[in-house]
C-alpha cells in the first residue's frame, strides 16, 4: 500500500537514515550545551563551513566509491598533489590564478585515470591501487614542491576558499542575499522530494503520508533558514558553502536520478547480477574513479586556497576522514547503499565533534579516540542493521 502515517513503522522501515539525522540533531544539542551556545554562534558557524568544506567535498565522491563497492586511501595524497600543481603553476610561474584551478583540476583527472584503470581493466583490487596512489602521489607532491611550502597565492585564488556574498541585496544588520539564497534552495529541495515522492507513488511505492512528508520538510527549512539567518548575521555568505551546496544538488541528482548512478548501485548490490543485466562494469568504475578524482582536485583547490599556501603534509588522514563520514552517514560497508545526503551529514556530525572538543579545550589525542569510537559504532549499527533485515525477512 502506498502511503503510511505510522509514524513508528517510518522510523522503523528508514532505520539507517532516520538514525543519523536524529544523531545528528542530538550531537549538535549536546555540544550546543557543553559548550555554553559557543558552537551555534555565528562566527563560529562560519568558520565551521570554512574549516570542513573539503572534507565534505571528499565525502560526496568518497560515498559513490563505497556504493560501489570499492574504497579509496589515496584522496589525502590527492588533494596535497593537485594543490602543489596549482602553487606550481601560480605562485612559482606567476601564471593566472585561474589557471592553477584548471591544472589542478586536469591533475585530478589524470590521477582518476590512472587509478580507474588499474580496477576496471586489470582487476586490482581498489584497497591495493588506492593504497599504492596514497604513496605515490604523496611521493609526487614532494617532488613538485621540492619539498618546501609555496606561499601566498593571489587573493582571487584565496577568495575561492574565503570569501564572502555579502550586502548584494541590502539589509539592516544582515545579508538579506543569503536568506534569499537560502530560501531558494529550499524551494528547489522541496521540489526534488515531491518529484521522488510522485515517482514512488507511481510504480506504487510505500511513502509516508502527505502530512508528515511536508512535516519532515518543514522542520528542514527551519533548520536551514535558521542556518543562514546566523550566517547572516556574520560575514555572509561564504563562497565555498555555494560550492558545496551546488555539488551536494548535483550529486544527489546524479546518483537517485541517472542511469549511471543507478548502475553504481547494482553494481554494488550484486556485481555478478549487474554485468548479467549488461551494466558495463569497466565503464562505471572508471568513471567512479575519475569523478573522485576531479573532487579530489576541488577539495585540493579549496584547502590550499584556505590555508594560503601548498605544503607537502597536506591532506594527511583526509581519506580517513571521508569515508568515516561515508560510513557514518549509512553506506554499508559491503556496498550498494548510500546516500550523497548521507554522507554530508555524517561529515558534519564529524566536524560537529570536532569543532565542539576544540572549543571545549579537549585535547587532539582524546578527540582521536571519541572519533575512532563513533566509527565503530557506526559500522557496528550497520552490521546490526543488516542482521535485523535478514531475521525479519
């Protein structure tokens, strides 16, 4: 039957969604709490999106990875490689800061080649080719750098990580820009669900009732315009929040609503029945590898821009960080579920912890072990969950 008012049975059925999003909801109370509000401030909110971006940006690629089937060590190495290139190209040439982009950007490219072609075509595992591209990139961007720091770029460059929309619509003691900007996505995220929500009504999919489908959105535009009103109230806009919520829309379309993204997810479901059903492996998986590494290179663009400079250390444990996001956001480790969505809020639950300790004045080695710990737990969750779909099946 299409359509449910259980509340209960909703929650029940989406366990592994429903789950993180009131985990999430729970953590930010929790250090909204212990850190005196000091978390939900609008500065510090600012420099939260400033400070994680591209660790979220890893995630909306990682996860495709994982659903996949696959995984990937090496998007650390990635982003400190394509960051040197663009330091390279601008800092050491003197060349435009647009050009930086594009050369870390085709670097990126070139890396997703290397690597799609090792696990499509040759079948290596991707834990061994990843692993092998952590040491080699890691090798390669001492090897452009010469082993030193490039710094500072051009301030265009810089802006792409700082800067800020501000006063482009007025407003008395906010940015107006960024509640209109704001509001408009939340017009085009209501528009997505009641389109997906038409869908499974038509091939005649359960779906929750219509009350509680605009309940759920709801509170997410209140959540969201109470997002933006504190940004408002900051500096503004930040330029990379625009970035990243055009990837999130991209990538959640891309993954739900293509044939591509579809065949992602049967070929992490069941390898074997995918290439029976004439999905061409080698094609997807190549492709997968290519479009993490372009995120790769975006995050790496992103990350030298904020840090004003290319170092060979950069993008140490950035893998780790993303796929825990991935994980904690729901993709199951045997692939073929996941979520874009997903993964950002799992991403964020990690900076949430993170940026909650440091301002608590907890120090980094116990802020190691409480993430190591949400990890496993996380896993363990989804393990638990599979155990509770079979036995109830």
């Amino acid at each position: 039957m299409a359509g449910t008012s259980d509340i209960k049975e909703l929650l029940t059925r989406n366990l592994r969604q429903s789950g993180i999003y009131i985990a999430f909801v729970a953590i930010v109370l929790l250090f909204t709490i212990l850190t005196g509000g000091a978390l939900l401030s609008p500065g510090n909110l600012t420099n939260l999106v400033l400070q994680y971006s591209y660790i979220l940006i890893l995630a909306i690629g990682m996860v495709l990875i994982i659903v996949g089937g696959h995984i990937d060590l090496s998007v650390g190495s990635v982003v400190a490689l394509t960051g040197a290139v663009a330091a390279v190209v601008v800092i050491g040439n003197g060349l435009p800061w647009w050009l930086g982009v594009l050369a870390a950007l085709g670097t990126g490219v070139l890396v997703g080649l290397w690597q799609g072609f090792w696990v499509a075509f040759v079948g290596i595992p991707a834990f061994i080719v990843t692993l092998a591209g952590m040491l080699i990139f890691r090798g390669l961007t001492m090897q452009v750098l010469g082993n030193v720091s490039l710094s500072p770029f051009p301030p265009e460059y810089q802006y792409i990580s700082g800067g800020f929309l501000n006063g482009l619509l007025g407003g008395y003691g906010y940015d107006a820009f960024t509640l209109f900007l704001a509001a408009a996505l939340i017009v085009v995220f209501v528009i997505q669900q009641y389109r997906g929500r038409l869908a499974k009504l038509k091939y005649q999919q359960q779906v929750e009732a219509q009350w509680l489908f605009w309940l759920k959105n709801l509170l997410i535009a209140a959540v969201v315009m109470a997002f933006a009103w504190q940004l408002a109230h900051a500096r503004g806009l930040p330029v990379v929040l625009i970035l990243l919520a055009a990837l999130i829309l991209i990538y959640g379309f891309i993954s739900q609503r293509t044939i591509f993204g579809r065949h992602v997810y049967a070929m992490g479901g069941n390898l074997q029945a995918a290439q029976l059903s004439g999905v061409k492996t080698r094609r997807v998986n190549m492709l997968l590898f290519i479009n993490m590494g372009v995120l790769s290179a975006v995050a790496g663009i992103v990350y030298s821009a904020r840090s004003n400079s290319a170092q060979p250390g950069a993008g140490n444990m950035f893998e780790l960080d993303a796929i825990a996001a991935a994980f904690i956001g729901g993709a199951a480790v045997t692939g073929g579920i996941g979520k874009v969505q997903g993964a950002i809020i799992g991403g964020l639950i990690m900076a949430v912890m993170s940026n909650g300790m440091q301002i608590m004045g907890i120090d980094q080695s116990t802020q190691s072990v409480v993430r190591g710990v949400v990890l496993v737990l996380a896993v363990a969750f989804d393990v638990w969950n599979k155990k509770r779909a079979s036995a109830s099946s």
